[in-house]
C-alpha cells in the first residue's frame, strides 16, 4: 500500500479521470486496511466534489482519537485503473 496525500488524489483525478483506492483513518497502520480489520473503505472517486463529500462522510463516521482524527488516502501498489 502507498500512502498519498489529498493533493496528489486532486491531481490523479484530474489527470486520470478518477481515482481508486482506500480512505482510511490516519492513525490505522497499512495492514489493516485490507487485513484482519478491514478498517479502510474502498471508494472510486470520479469528480472532486464527491472527493470532498466521502472525505467529510467518512471523517464523520469513522475518525476518532484512538484511529486518527483526519483521513489518509492509500492505493494498491499494482491499481492503475478506475472502473
């Protein structure tokens, strides 16, 4: 899993058309995203007003002092492809 921040999500999106990949609190450690816990929520994001609208649903829901309280954003090292 590769770690990016919320810009070079905007970037990939704008470049690519969308983005697939995992928004997950910042505190849970890689192997739990897709691990024993499945703590991350895997999404495909289209346009950046729905960027905008997961990321504050998903904070709300999912985000508190033990996990992290801010989103981070995770993809699969072999994920090139939106579908």
């Amino acid at each position: 899993m590769i770690r990016l921040n919320k810009s070079n999500v905007k970037t990939i999106i704008r470049k690519d058309g969308c983005w697939t990949g995992f928004l997950v609190a910042n505190r849970v450690h890689p192997v739990h995203i897709e691990g024993l816990w499945y703590l991350g929520m895997k999404v495909t994001i289209i346009i950046l007003e729905e960027l905008e609208h997961l990321i504050a649903r998903y904070a709300y829901y999912n985000c508190n002092n033990e996990l992290g309280n801010r989103v981070a954003f995770y993809v699969q090292k072999e994920t090139k492809v939106c579908k």
